[in-house]
C-alpha cells in the first residue's frame, strides 16, 4: 500500500550541501539537425551520448546506473544516464538548492516538481515546454494522451502549457478506482454469530452490535477487554468519513487537498458546513459516550496503535476502519472479519464516500533549459511510456520480476524470504510512466489483493457513490497561495472542533452557530471559491 508537496525558499545558498559534477550551463543545439540523432527507431543516436539527470532513490534501491531496467535502456538507445541518486528523505531539499543555484542537469527524473514549481519554473524558463517535443519525438506520449484526454488535461498548467510528465498506476477507473473509497470497514462475524446476529446493513443494527460487544466476554478471557470499535480520526485510510454518508454526507479525508470537499451537481461543497454533518457528529458522539469507540481513535497519529490491537492475544477488536482486513488482524484472522457495506442512517441515507484526486501525479519528468539534446531526451524518456517498459518501471524487469507470455507480463514467483514491496524498490525505479486499466488486462498482471479490493469496491460500494468527485486540479500561483493560507486554518479548525465534540458531546445549537460564523472568519467561502474556479477550468479544457 502505499497513497505528496515541500516548497522551501532560499536565501544562502550552501554551495558545499551538494555538488553536481559537470551539471553547468551548456549551449544548446538542436539534435534534430545532427545526423547523430535518428527521429525514430532504435537506437536514438549513432554515437553514444551522456544526459545528466537527477532523480531521488528509495534507501532499498541501488544506484539506477546498477539498475537492469536502465542498463537494457543504455543498450537499446546507445543513450548513457549520468545519475546522480538523492536520498528520498534529502531530495525535495536539495532539488531546490539545485534549482536555486542555477547549475542544472538536463532532467530531474521522478521529479517530485510541484504545481507552485511548475508555475515559477516554467514561467522563468527554467524547464522547456513540452508540447512540441511530444508531437515530434514522443510517439508513446502523444498517443497515452490521445487515448486518456482527461490525462492530457491533468498535465496541462493554467498557462495552457504542457511543462511535466505524468506518472501513475490506474487500477480501476472512475467510481471503481482501487482509491475511490479508502475506508473499508470489517467487524467480527466470530463475535457476530457468538450474539445471534448479521453483518449489519444499518446504523441502528451496528449500535446494537457493538453494545454487545462491549458488554459481553465474546473472546471469553474473564475480562471486559473487548474493543467494539476502532478507527483513526483524519488518516487517509483510517477515519469513518462514510459513515457520515449514512447522514447524506460524506466527508472524504485522506491528507490531500480535497479534504472535507464533495462535489454535487457540478458545485464544489464543504461538507463540515452542512447541516447533515452536524447531525452525524451528534449521532456518534453517543457511541463515544456509550464507550463503543476507543478513545485512542482521536488521538491516534499513525496506524501503530490499530495494527496492535488487531494482534492482540485473545483477539480484542470487534471493528475497524483500514484498506483491508489482512494488514490489521493478520492471515491468521482474516476470514473471522467481514466487510461491511454502505449503512443506512436515521434519514434512509447511505452514501458513500467518493474521493477526490486522480489515479496521476504529475511532475514526474521534466527538461530543463541547459539541455543540449532535448530531442535526444524526449526519444530516451518516451521508450518508457510505452504499455510494456512503464510496467516493467513500476514493478521490474523481464527476467526479474516478470516472464512475457504472448505479449503479456506474468509474475515469476518471488525470491525466498522476500516481500513484493521491498523487491519491487530493489529492482524498479518507478516514477515515471503511466498504467492504464487497459494495460492491466491486456499488458501486465494485476495483484490478486488489488483485484480483490477493486471487486469489493465495484460490486459493494460504487453504487452508492456520487457520479461526481474532484480530479487533482492545477491552481495559478495566486490561487495556490491563497488557498493554501486558509486551508491550514480550516482543516486543523474543523478537524480539532470534530474530535471535541464527538468526544465531549457538547455539540450545541449555539456551538455550532459559533462554529459556523469561525468557518467563514477563516475564509471557508474563498476557499471553495477558488476551487470551483478551478473545477469549472478544467471541466471547460476538458470538453
């Protein structure tokens, strides 16, 4: 599992923090003229030529120029990569001393560039526009885009330009995203059949559930140690945004720019302003009362706290909120959960959250302008887009990882003793190229987990999911600073006014009167302004 932006300005420049060797200022020529360079076909030059590009690594990873994938690259394009590897945990520092002190490389591969650095970059000259390149040189690119065009919006900045390359992994589309709902909740059949009763189909049912659970000694160790229900309030995968569905109202969080925000009938809502949200808080602050919820839900920072209780000897966790069953509660446990299904609230209501953000990120592979072949580079970069190189750049090579069979990629059974995460950062660099869900059926093969959580997703929750949700969009620089100053008010009011109340069950008329005229002190009303302005842009480029 998996699931990203660092903006740092600089006055002093350190210039003994990181040096680039060679990664000055060149002249650039036009490789299209050189008779080295071939417009198409393998290899891309006669005679060999060096880029230098910048890239971050995971800590498990070699250095790329150790790397399979890029040393069949090197051989295939007669095209030879200076890297130069940063640390992970180092490189947005260090991309930006880089980008500061003006002594560039001619690429940052998995670029991590975000909207703010495309915006300043782009406009000062510093990365070259794209768009000309990916009609000349990037045959994969040009025709990825022309199949997914929503794609080809993403990518675009509000200046029309195209100054980035996309990367993702697209398992599922639309409602039927792998992501498009986080939060899956299993309970206890165990504890279920123990009390005579169903996977619950509603809220009522659920309360009545998990009073049982709390009252009786389901695990039967002579203690009342039981824990009816557990979750992790504001983490992208942990927190009961859908049930507030059940009260008409789902408030999708998932640490993003999007939080708190739904779309309906093509306006962007706040979802922490609605009457309905006020009513849910209401509701389960009861449950927090009654002792159904652990406290530690509220408190909780990261998933340690859940991943233990999941464990614990006699199994103590009659509820939870995460991705999947198997990570919390163990292969051991898995089949004693069930996943439960949309509830219907009080009012007959059971949405489901949809969330917001695309299945892309975008940033991943950008040229600057010291790069004396950018043709060059656009060929070189443009092999890793095709269906059957992406893949193999997510997850690894031919030989490694995978053995083609009629065109497609099949997984080889995986070294002894070794996971498929730490693997996959062993042998594939990832960060640029994009899988579609077309690839998924026709080039490589889909995890069984991940084709088992997209099933669930399709067949319990989609239906109930609106039709509408908001893509990543791409905000002006004015509009990013702006939102950006509001939103860290807003979120950190709305998250710390939610978790008193459902503990406290102090929500009052009169608090939440006070509570709405402080929503719009913070500028609750311009912070959806500017993202409707940017929703209707790019519903308007994308038609």
């Amino acid at each position: 599992m998996k699931k990203k932006a660092l903006s740092l300005v600089l006055t002093v420049l350190v210039t003994s923090t990181i040096v680039f060797t060679g990664c000055g200022k060149k002249t650039t020529t036009n490789s299209a003229k050189d008779s080295n360079f071939k417009s198409s076909g393998l290899p891309i030059v006669k005679k060999k030529v060096t880029l230098k590009i910048v890239s971050p690594k995971s800590a498990l990873a070699p250095n790329y120029d150790k790397m399979t994938i890029f040393k069949r690259l090197e051989k295939s394009t007669n095209i030879h990569i200076d890297w130069t590897n940063i640390p992970d945990t180092d490189y947005q520092t260090k991309k930006n001393l880089l980008l500061a002190s003006g002594d560039l490389p001619d690429a940052f591969y998995a670029a991590g560039f975000s909207d703010a650095d495309m915006n300043k970059y782009g406009k000062d000259g510093t990365i070259v526009p794209l768009g000309s390149l990916i009609n000349k040189y990037m045959p994969n690119v040009k025709k990825l885009l022309n199949k997914e065009p929503d794609l080809k919006t993403f990518i675009t900045s509000p200046d029309g330009k195209i100054y980035s390359l996309p990367v993702g992994e697209e398992m599922g589309t639309g409602k039927n995203n792998i992501g498009s709902n986080p939060y899956f909740y299993f309970i206890n059949k165990t504890w279920l059949k123990k009390i005579g009763k169903k996977v619950p189909t509603t809220l009522d049912e659920l309360h009545e559930d998990l009073l049982e659970f709390k009252n009786k000694d389901l695990n039967g160790n002579g203690k009342q140690d039981e824990i009816p229900m557990k979750f992790i309030s504001n983490f992208w995968c942990a927190d009961i945004g859908n049930f507030f569905g059940s009260f008409g109202i789902p408030d999708p969080y998932t640490n993003a720019p999007y939080d708190h925000l739904i779309v309906r009938n093509g306006k962007i809502v706040f979802a922490p302003e609605q009457p309905e949200y006020k009513q849910a808080v209401q509701y389960f602050s009861k449950w927090v009362k009654e002792g159904l919820i652990d406290k530690s839900s509220f408190t909780d920072t990261t998933a340690d706290s859940l991943f233990a209780k999941g464990k614990t000897k006699p199994e103590t966790l009659g509820s939870f909120v995460w991705w999947e069953e198997t990570e919390i509660v163990g292969t051991d446990r898995e089949k004693e959960y069930a996943l439960v299904g949309p509830l219907t609230g009080p009012t007959g209501k059971s949405d489901v959250v949809r969330s917001n953000g695309s299945a892309w990120s975008r940033g991943a592979f950008v040229i600057t302008k010291d790069n004396k072949h950018p043709e060059v580079t656009a060929r070189w970069i443009d092999q890793l887009y095709s269906p059957l190189e992406a893949a193999q750049i997510h997850w690894g090579p031919i030989g490694e990882v995978y053995n083609l069979k009629n065109g497609k990629l099949v997984n080889k059974p995986l070294p002894k003793g070794v996971t498929m995460g730490e693997y996959r950062q062993k042998v594939a660099p990832s960060g640029v190229g994009v899988v579609t869900a077309n690839d998924f059926n026709t080039i490589v093969d889909m995890e069984a987990r991940a084709k088992e959580r997209i099933n669930r997703i399709k067949n319990v929750f989609a239906p109930n999911m609106a039709d509408e949700n908001i893509p990543t969009l791409f905000f002006t620089d004015d509009e990013t600073s702006r939102r950006n100053q509001i939103e860290t008010d807003l979120k950190a009011y709305v998250n710390k006014m939610k978790s008193q109340w459902l503990m406290n069950g102090n929500l009052t008329d009169a608090a939440w009167n006070t509570y709405l005229n402080n929503l719009k002190k913070i500028g609750v009303d311009q912070f959806v302004k500017i993202t409707q302005d940017a929703y209707d842009r790019y519903q308007k480029q994308n038609k």
